[in-house]
C-alpha cells in the first residue's frame, strides 16, 4: 500500500507561516516524510526544509474567495500524478506533541480498503465531538474508529485529514472559501446521504494549534510546549 502524500495549503501571504510549521513538523512527525507545499508565488530559496518541495497553483495568488479553486487545481495535478489519498494540512497547524504515525499507518489501510465510499478520515477530535451522531463503530488493533451520520455537523471539515482525492473533487465546489466550503459542503453531504462516509477516531493522532485565524487576524501559540514558543519568538518566526 502506499502512503498518502502530506499536502501543505499556503498563499502569498501566509508563506511566513511555513517556517513555524516545518519547524514542528519535522520535530513532533518526520525529517523525511515527503511534504508537499501548494502555494502560487514561491517561497525564497532555502527557506524550505529538505523534505518540503513547493508545488505552484498558479502565477497569480488567488483571492480567498477562490480558495475552493485552488485547492481544485492541486487535485487535478496529483490525481493527475496517479496519487489517490492525501494527508490534508494547512500552514497555520503547527504541531504540538509527537504524532501516532502508526495509527496514522492503520487508518491509512482501512482507508485505502474501503476507499469506495470514504471521503476523509479525520485526524483530529473533531468527529469525537458529535457523539449524538455516531452511526457506526469499528475497533482497529490500535484505535477505535467512529463514522458519523451524513446530518453530522461540520461533516465536511478542514481540519487535519486523510482525504480520497477523486472524492473531494466531487464535493468540493468552486468559489468558496474555506469557511464557506465547510458549512455548504456539509449541507451538500448530508443531502448525499450515505454516498459519502466520514470517519474520525477517538485516539487524536494528529494534535496542533491553529496559531493564526485570518478572519480576526490573531495570532495564538499559547498551546505550544514552552520550549517551543520561546524557540519561535528567538527566531522571529512571528
């Protein structure tokens, strides 16, 4: 079975972000797990670890308006590329403690065995959190995992995730925004039923902070391990 690639969003403007990322990252999961960046206007030369390589979506840096779009147009080229999942990241999820790459591991072969029907694995507590919504439970050898009902709220989330790749392409629309992507595309799965199947687990492999909200424009690294803080404000990194 092969791995999901570790896809990273960015823009033009958040490309600062890749510095604290790449930091936590290659500290709390992997220095050579292969991560991909898809931004539009490079990073500077050498600002990239050697496992990150940038991915361009297009010379002109799209309004976040046209998130949706972009994030459409990386698809199609990784699909493109023969790959069928991906581990979905975004620049401002700064790890904070060591991943379960081996749950990881597992969610990853269920996935790739039942990858008819499932559109995302989540990494995170999020489905944990709509227990009133749990339509199914599996236990795995490392985990348990919970499938919650179509209605489930925040369905479609872009918090840290496996994703199938032809499947996101259909639910994803474009000219949205995230914000927008995640509260239409969730009324969009819910009217598809059981088309598409979504599954979190209660074990939390994947644990940051989302240290920069664009739309209060805030900057948080208040859950970071201390050391870690002190490492970013030392290197200016915010």
């Amino acid at each position: 079975m092969k791995e999901p690639i570790v896809i990273v969003y960015t823009n033009d403007k958040n490309l600062w972000l890749l510095n604290g990322f790449q930091y936590l990252f290659r500290k709390y999961w992997s220095e050579s797990i292969q991560v991909r960046v898809f931004g539009y206007a490079p990073p500077k030369n050498g600002t990239l670890a050697k496992n990150f390589t940038f991915f361009s979506i297009d010379r002109r840096n799209y309004p976040v308006t046209e998130w949706s779009n972009g994030v459409l147009r990386s698809l199609e080229k990784m699909e493109a590329a023969g790959e069928e999942f991906m581990i979905f990241m975004l620049e401002d999820y700064w790890l904070n403690a060591p991943v379960n790459q081996d749950i990881i591991h597992e969610l990853c072969m269920f996935m790739h065995e039942q990858s008819r029907d499932i559109l995302r694995i989540d990494l995170t507590a999020d489905r944990c959190q709509h227990r009133n919504f749990i339509a199914e439970k599996v236990d795995l050898f490392s985990c348990q995992l919970i499938r919650t009902r179509a209605n489930s709220p925040y369905q479609m989330s872009f918090q840290a995730g496996i994703w199938n790749i032809r499947l996101m392409q259909e639910v994803l629309q474009q000219y949205e925004d995230p914000w927008t992507s995640e509260i239409q595309g969730s009324k969009r799965l819910a009217i598809a039923g059981e088309r598409y199947q979504v599954w979190g687990t209660t074990s939390h492999p994947v644990r940051y902070q989302p240290v920069y909200r664009t739309k209060r424009v805030s900057i948080d690294i208040s859950k970071l391990p201390k050391e870690d803080q002190d490492m970013i404000m030392r290197r200016g990194w915010i």
